[in-house]
C-alpha cells in the first residue's frame, strides 16, 4: 500500500475549517467573472425537485495552503443528496425518501425550517457529490507536489475537532462537492489508490462503502457473527455483505425477490425476500448484528430478531425516520444501538487496502453523463438496481488541460 498523507486531524487536536471551504459560504462563489477559467458543475440551487439541479459554467476553484484541486474521474449517486436536495434531514419531515419526493407540503415545510442539511443549515446554491474518484493536478502551498498526477479517493467525511470528538463536516453536504469536473479538498483527506480498478469502480467505494465499513467496525462485526443486512442491494446494502463476509460473518441479506440471485453473488449466505415477516424468516433472538439503513415499519421486527447483547447500526433510514418499537426488548435483551455518521480514524484506509489487496469488487450498476444527473437519480429512486450509479463529467477542454500542465510544472 502507498504511504498515506498525514492527517491535520489524527493527533486529537482541533483543526479549523480549510480557507477555500470556508470561502464557498459565499453564494456570489459560482459568479463568472471576465476571462475566468470555467468547468461544468450541477449546482443544487434550492430544497425541491429535480429541476434544482443546473448544470452550468462555474469557475474552477483554487485550492488553499493546506488544500488540493481534484480533477474529477468519477462520481457516484447516493441517497444522501437526493435527501439533502428534499430537505429529508430536516424534523419536519417524517416520511421515507420515496414518499417525501411526491409530498409537497412536507418539503414545503423543511424549505421553510431551514434545518434540512446534515449539520448546519443546508449551503445553497452549493455543488453536491460525496463520492469522488480523481486525479491530483494542483495542491496548495503547504502540500507536497509529489500528489500532483495520483489516482486518488476523498475521504468524505472530516472530522473537525479530531478523533475523540464526533463533530464532523461532509463533502457534498456541508461544502462543495464532486457533482463537477473540478473540486476542492483538504489534503489530508486525499487517499491515492493503486488499483486496476476503473475511474467508474473506484466512483462507487467512498460514502457506500466508508459508511458500511463504519458500521461494521463500530458493531465489531467478528468472524462467526450472524449479520442481518437490510436494503442489500442498494450501495451501502451490497457493501456491507461482502465487508461482513471480508471478516467473516455469515450474513442473511433482505432484498427484493427479482434480486435474490444477485445478492448470493456477492457472498450473502441467505436471501430473505423484502416484505417478508423478518421474525418469521430470520428467527426471534438469533442475529448477533443488524447493520439497518431501511427502519420503517419493519423496525421493529429487526430489533426482535436481534439476540442477548446484540448490536444494531444504521445510518439511514429510507423506508422512514419515524418508528416504533418495544423498550423491552431493548433493555431486558442488553441491545446496543448505534448510530454511525462520522466514520473514525481506521475507516477509510483500511477500505483503500481492501481495494488494493483484491479483498472487495465493486458493484457498478451503470454510468451516466454529469449532465444526466437528474435521470440518473429518477432510476436511483427506482431501487430496480443491484449496486453503485455513477455519474462521469465532461472531458477537459484545451484551458483546462492547459491549466492542469501549468499546475504539474508549477
């Protein structure tokens, strides 16, 4: 494996937001002044539908002392910006993803409270996409140039305030994100990868896999645990079987029937049909770890099938945030719950390890244009996929090539 760079954040102490992430505050930011080098990005304007997302000219942003340019390879579609870009986050939605994107009264409302961003108040306009696949071509004045020209995956998720303290902040969230040809990002969170993977492959690991791989390793999945996956063949569902299976677990998968044959394939022992009773099928008291990001009505039959001293994880909840379930079962079992947001230190590099040592396969569902973001999210919301979505930008034009030379000869 390649030396990673050292993080700002790993020794505990506080690290202030990056300069030029702080300065995409700034709503004037995608303003193309006169002779300004542009590159195609999708801004997310405002909370609401599909017609939020522009694909327009913006200026190629500069990097900070401590920052580099990531030219963007590839970026994968996640249930985090369709959420965002809803307003899903916000209390005052109760509905699941799929029923909030036809609910206008309740989008209404979380455009109104203003809450719906994971952290602060969502950063409109601002560019989305928290998966990014790219090459160095530009670093600040405090990063070593021998980045520039490495293949690498962003870390996501930053933990602000160091390891011992869960505040956190989200490319594609909280700041500009990969949904453009160009971004920018905190050297430390720059992993360069060697992999014979495609731009589009390593497009589908880093917030699908980095929060499975979060959940695991925060339930302390171990060899011979029994692992219930929900929502196995979306991004995260599918990560999380082969990552239980990489430690050994024996992993019951729920998928859609027509999907069964396509979740055995990535090493799930069994396949128990979504809408089937779970207590039924699964067995009261016998699963050691539930790693959940459906909840809903089915909740409550997950906690149920859980054993004495078992864990839940989740760090979703498409099928709805609102449920219900018995406290007994909760403290006279000795259940753990656990909510996973921000991933900790081991994380991310262990995922670039995977990679690198063959020890996971990507699950690349289809690739789409930038431009066909909008599409591309209609079929996400189908769930008819096993899988990753991933969106490709546009090549560079001869100012941007010739701006990524000047940059590697700097």
């Amino acid at each position: 494996m390649p030396d990673r760079v050292a993080s700002g954040v790993g020794d505990g102490r506080r690290m202030e937001t990056p300069v030029a992430i702080a300065d995409q505050k700034r709503p004037d930011r995608f303003e193309l002044a006169s002779g300004a080098l542009s590159m195609r990005a999708v801004v997310t304007r405002a909370n609401g539908g599909f017609d939020m997302l522009d694909f327009c000219d913006v200026p190629v942003p500069e990097p900070g002392p401590d920052e580099v340019l990531v030219h963007v390879l590839a970026a994968g579609v996640n249930n985090t910006e369709i959420n965002t870009r809803l307003g899903w986050y916000s209390s005052e939605v109760s509905a699941g993803t799929l029923d909030l994107g036809d609910d206008e009264s309740e989008m209404s409302a979380a455009a109104d409270q203003r809450d719906g961003g994971w952290n602060e108040e969502t950063p409109f306009p601002f560019v989305q996409g928290t998966d990014c696949c790219g090459r160095v071509v530009g670093v600040g004045s405090h990063v070593d140039p021998a980045l520039i020209g490495d293949r690498i995956l962003v870390r996501a998720c930053i933990r602000t305030h160091g390891w011992d303290d869960p505040s956190n902040i989200w490319m594609g969230s909280d700041f500009d994100g990969a949904f453009a040809q160009f971004v920018i990002v905190p050297a430390s969170e720059v992993f360069p990868v060697e992999s014979t993977w495609t731009d589009a492959e390593l497009g589908t690991i880093p917030c699908a896999y980095g929060t499975s791989e979060n959940m695991i390793h925060r339930a302390d999945v171990r060899s011979g645990d029994h692992v219930l996956v929900t929502g196995a063949s979306g991004g995260v569902g599918a990560a999380t079987v082969q990552l239980a299976k990489r430690r050994g677990a024996v992993v019951t998968a729920v998928a859609g029937r027509d999907k069964t044959d396509a979740v055995l394939s990535l090493g799930a022992d069994r396949v128990v049909a979504r809408g089937t009773d779970l207590v039924d099928a699964v067995g009261e008291s016998s699963v050691d770890v539930a790693i959940d990001n459906v909840a809903g009505d089915d909740f409550g039959h997950v906690i149920r099938t859980l054993a004495r001293g078992g864990r839940y994880a989740s760090s979703g909840a498409i099928a709805g945030p609102i449920v219900t379930f018995d406290m007994r079962t909760f403290y006279l079992r000795d259940l753990t719950l656990i909510g996973c947001t921000g991933w900790d230190e081991p994380v991310f590099g262990n995922l670039v390890g995977y990679v690198e040592r063959g020890e996971i396969d990507p699950v690349l569902a289809a690739t789409f244009p930038l431009e066909e973001i909008a599409t591309a999210q209609q079929l996400f919301l189908r769930k008819e996929h096993v899988g990753k979505l991933v969106l490709i930008p546009p090549p560079l034009d001869d100012a941007q090539r010739n701006l990524v030379e000047s940059l590697r000869r700097s």
